[in-house]
C-alpha cells in the first residue's frame, strides 16, 4: 500500500514533464498565426490585382449642366 502512495506522486510528476513550456506553445501559435496572415494578405493581393485587370476606367457621369438660375 506504501508503494501505491508513493508511486502515484512519481506518475503525476513524470506526466507533467512531457507538456511543452507555455513559451515553446506561445511561439509555436505565435508562428502560426503570422503564416496564416501573410497567406491572407497574399490572397487578397491576389484578389486585388485580378479586379483592378477586370475593371475599365469609370465613364463620367452625365449630369445636366448647372441651371443658371433664370
């Protein structure tokens, strides 16, 4: 029964050392996530470029001449 109770302990121990260190985590999500925005920003340079090659200059609007107030 002593063996039990020390050797629970031990396995809480020994379980706990495998996780990462929160920096290691935080620089493993902080890489992520800046490789996702710069995959967003691409896209939407993509997008960009491929609008502005499909769009014509805009015609001038055709309004009436300024009424001279007669």
């Amino acid at each position: 029964m002593r063996a039990a109770v020390l050797l629970v302990p031990v396995l809480l121990l020994a379980a706990c050392k495998d996780e990462p260190r929160f920096e290691d985590r935080y620089d493993k999500a902080a890489k992520e996530i800046e490789a996702r925005a710069k995959a967003m920003d691409a896209d939407i340079a993509k997008s960009d470029a491929a609008a502005s090659e499909g769009l014509q200059p805009a015609a001038k609007p055709s309004n009436a001449p300024p009424s001279s107030g007669e």
